[in-house]
C-alpha cells in the first residue's frame, strides 16, 4: 500500500462539542513521511502532537492526544476514521483550539471534502497492521471486550447494550471500504441521553452540543425532530469511531475487529496490544 497525503489544503470551521469554541482547522498536504500530525497554532513553543498510542489520555468521552510540553486536542476520533478509511498516512492538521469541530456529529462533512479535493499517492509503502493471531482486551466485570481476528480486509461487528428504555441493544457487521463507509457509517451522528446534559454541562463539557451536531436520546424516543438517518445510527455511529480509534497507529488495520460494549478506552487498550505488531 502506497503512502497517501491530500491533493490541496482543505480548511474546515465549526464549533466545539465540548467548549463550544469556534473552531478552525487546517489540513495540510505533508510530503516527508512525518505520519499525522496535530498543531495548535494558537500556541507558542512545542504545539505539536504526533498521533500515537503513547499520547492519549482521558478517553472517557473522546480520544485525545498530548504531547509532553501539555499541548492538547481533543475528540479527535472523527476526522482519523476517515483518514483511515481513505488511506491517509501523512498529514499536518493545523487547529486553533483545543479540540475538533464536531460538525453534524458525524464524520460525513469531513470526508466530502476530501473526496473533492483528492489524494496523492507518495513514493514510499506503508505496512497494515496484519493480525496473524487473535488479539484482545476485555474489562468482564462489565461485559465490555475488544477482539481481532486474521481476516483478508478490514471487518467490524459491533455490539451495543445500553439496557435503556428506547436504546437497547443493537448489533451492525459491516466489510469496510471507502464507498460503504461513506454511505453507511459516515453520516451516523454521535449521541448522548437526555439525562447526561445537566451533568456533563456542570462539568463543562458538551457546551457546544445541540439537536444540530448530536442525537439526544429520551425515556421512548429520540428528541431530534427529524428522526435517526438509521435504525441502527448509534451502532454505526460506535463503529465510525473504532475505526478513527484504532488509527491512532498511524497505519491501516488488516484484521476482522469484534467489539461488544466498548468504547474510547477499549478500543485504545487494543491499539496498544496492536502496536506490537508493527
């Protein structure tokens, strides 16, 4: 597989689900074999973060990188699943704030807009992970596991259990590509029950969340008025990130993942078992 990076710049604005900041980011065609790479520009001194296993932290509610000087962006897992998924391995992605623009809620803006600008590919090959040998991480305490098998592509089944009132328990497998991804895991939008906002307000976090950028879920329905975009959107929307979690190696997954009530931190565990394999 041959090493990708974008056409042209691409400049993407929007708000902060977080923060509820103005965002403005920046791709950047990179040409040296640097990988991805995040700048705050809104720093001075060493305000860059190599996208790695070694630099998350607080994986909670999105996955986050550092570096060691304190620099910091935030819910990043969005734009990687769709670096992924179209095979970008070297990228500067510039950013004046401390986390991404959360857009709809899904990754579907981003990847339009690079599928209009276009790839390059670059000299060099890169090498997938290839799982040769069944590969896990589990919390059984709490039902939640994480596994990869050997498989000739790139496979995910996913299943959720919320044991929630509407929101039950919901399983979605899908033979990833670039056309399926777009039309079917792409517009799936993040979520969150109705019962959390307060809570996660007082902590300052979702400051930026609305109906426009996020499904709210209530005791029998959805709170959004124009309904879910699939029955089964919150499955996929979990599978739209494992697929930008577990780029957080910087290099394309060969294997067919199984995930049963994971979430951020599952599926890093996993990448650090991964990371082995390189």
């Amino acid at each position: 597989m041959k090493r990708k990076t974008i056409k042209d710049e691409i400049t993407y604005n929007g708000i902060g689900l977080h923060k509820g900041e103005k965002i403005e980011i920046k791709l950047r065609p990179v040409t040296d074999y640097s990988g991805i790479t995040f700048k705050r520009v809104d720093l001075p001194g060493d305000n860059e973060i190599k996208v790695s296993p070694d630099n998350l932290f607080e994986l909670e509610r999105g996955t986050n990188i550092r570096n060691s000087s304190g620099a910091m962006v935030y819910t990043i897992e969005h734009i990687m699943s769709v670096f992924h998924i179209t095979g970008i391995t070297d990228l500067l992605v510039e950013i004046n704030g401390n986390e991404l623009p959360i857009m709809d809620g899904s990754s579907v803006i981003f990847i339009e807009k690079i599928n209009e600008t276009g790839l390059i590919e670059l000299e060099r090959d890169i090498e997938p992970v290839v799982i040769t040998e069944p590969v896990y991480f589990s919390e059984e305490k709490d039902g939640k596991y994480i596994i990869a098998l050997p498989y000739d592509g790139f496979k995910i089944s996913y299943t959720i259990d919320f044991g929630h009132t509407f929101l039950k328990a919901q399983y979605y497998e899908i033979d990833l590509n670039q056309e399926n991804y777009t039309k079917e895991i792409a517009p799936a939008r993040t979520f969150c029950f109705d019962y959390e906002i307060e809570y996660m307000q007082s902590h300052n976090l979702a400051l930026g969340g609305s109906l426009e950028n996020a499904i709210v879920i209530k005791k029998d329905g959805v709170i959004n008025p124009e309904g879910l975009r699939y029955e089964t959107e919150f499955v996929r929307h979990k599978i739209l990130d494992l697929i930008g979690d577990i780029y957080i190696l910087n290099r394309p997954v060969k294997g067919h993942l199984i995930a049963v009530k994971a979430g951020h931190f599952i599926n890093s565990k996993l990448s650090e078992k991964l990371k082995s394999l390189i």
